[in-house]
C-alpha cells in the first residue's frame, strides 16, 4: 500500500517535469535558494533532475507521500553553491505548521 501511495506521488511529480533538458551550455548549475517556498516550487527550482534527500523538520521521521502539502525551512548547501555532483538536503514541514521547533 506504501509503496503504491510513493509511486503515485513520484508520478505526480514526474507529470510536472519540463520536457526537455534544464541546462544547455550554461555553466555550473549553483544551488537555488528554496527555504521558505513550498516543496513543489522547490522541486521545479532544482528542475525535477537533483539529487534530493528530504528531511521531517519536525524530526518525527515522517514520509514526504504529498509534496503539495509540505514547505521548505531549511537547506544544504546554501544558495549560489555549485550543485555539481551534489546531495541537496531539505528540511521539510507539513504548510501549516511553523519552521520554528
């Protein structure tokens, strides 16, 4: 059942991707700054193709299953970074719920 909700999310995300490729001879891609928006805006920021890991802010361990219903607090690395290679971490929680612990 997990794994059904996971992959349907993943699909819902996938259906959002841009069609053809972010970055075309445009130098490094430098890490967007993404804390205080929504998880989807974020994702489109990073162009759907970056290595994510996401983390509960409210270290409770929950599962991102609706990337709708949740927003950036924090991440690393900071903005301007070159991604290259990189694992971007978001801190992650629930919309209505406050950054602050």
């Amino acid at each position: 059942m997990v794994k059904r909700i996971v992959t349907a999310s993943v699909l819902a995300l996938l259906a959002l991707a841009p069609a053809g490729p972010a970055h075309a001879d445009e130098g490094p891609e430098l890490m967007p700054q993404v804390a205080g928006q929504g998880l989807v805006s974020a994702y489109q920021a990073l162009h759907y193709d970056t290595s994510l890991r996401l983390r509960d802010g409210r270290g409770a361990g929950r599962h991102v299953l609706w990337p709708a219903s949740w927003k950036v607090c924090a991440q690393d690395p900071e903005a301007g970074t070159p991604l290259q290679d990189r694992k971007v971490t978001l801190v992650v929680v629930k919309n209505d719920e406050s950054c602050q612990p």
